[in-house]
C-alpha cells in the first residue's frame, strides 16, 4: 500500500537529515541521531513538525546556510542512503523510543550547551544527550 503524502514527506525530511549528519556513521549512530528529531517532534519546547524541527535555525547544522551539507543530496547510488532511510523507517514505526536523547554534537566540536552528566549514549564519532 502506497505512503500518504505527510507520511513520505517526513520519512524523507528525517532520512535527509540523518544523511546529511551522520551518512558515515554505523547503523545504530543514523537511528540515534533520527530518534533525536522524533523526540524534539514529539517536546513541546520544539516545534511540531519534522521539516519545523530539522530547519530550526542553528539546531541541526546540515540545513544551516555555511554549511556545506546544506546542499548535499543522495544520488541513486549513494550506499549509505538505503540505511538512513531504514533508519527513519525504524524511528517513524516504532511504538517505543530508541533513546530519550534530543541533542547530540560531533566529537570534533564542543557546544557551550553540553552537560556531561546527560549523556545518553556515544556512538563512533557522535556523543548524544537528554537535555
């Protein structure tokens, strides 16, 4: 049965975002920065929608204007794509979260925001967090 319209647009949204955050991370690091945008859907201190959350000015740096992801897209062979997409997939089906994170940063930045004693989970080069 084919996916209604809002149904494709946020698989996409979120699978674009983890692609352009995390296209080089393992399977589990895509789910877990793909959960940290479903909880910030889901947190009424974000906003509502997936396209909302993932284009907040300065929450996700991908969607930023400088950045240089801001313009990558998938082609059709790009292999990591299918496992973001799986990722947004497993995030958008599931009853129970993944994680309880709704931050996360790279290991090669340091945000003033980060508090150490709220890390949830670390995973390759992604350190995530319950704010």
């Amino acid at each position: 049965m084919p996916m209604d319209p809002i149904t494709l647009l946020r698989r996409f949204v979120l699978a674009l975002c983890v692609y352009r955050e995390a296209r080089g991370e393992s399977p589990r690091g895509k789910r877990l920065v793909a959960q940290v945008i479903e909880n910030r859907v889901q947190d009424k201190r974000w906003p509502d929608t997936y396209v909302s959350v993932v284009t907040q000015p300065w929450q996700f740096s991908s969607f930023n204007a400088a950045d240089p992801n801001v313009s990558k897209f998938p082609s059709e062979t790009d292999p990591a794509w299918p496992e973001c997409v799986r990722a947004a997939d497993a995030v958008l089906e599931s009853a129970e979260p993944f994680t309880d994170a709704n931050h996360y940063h790279t290991d090669a930045v340091s945000p003033a925001w980060k508090d150490e004693t709220k890390i949830v989970a670390r995973e390759q080069h992604h350190v995530f967090y319950h704010l």
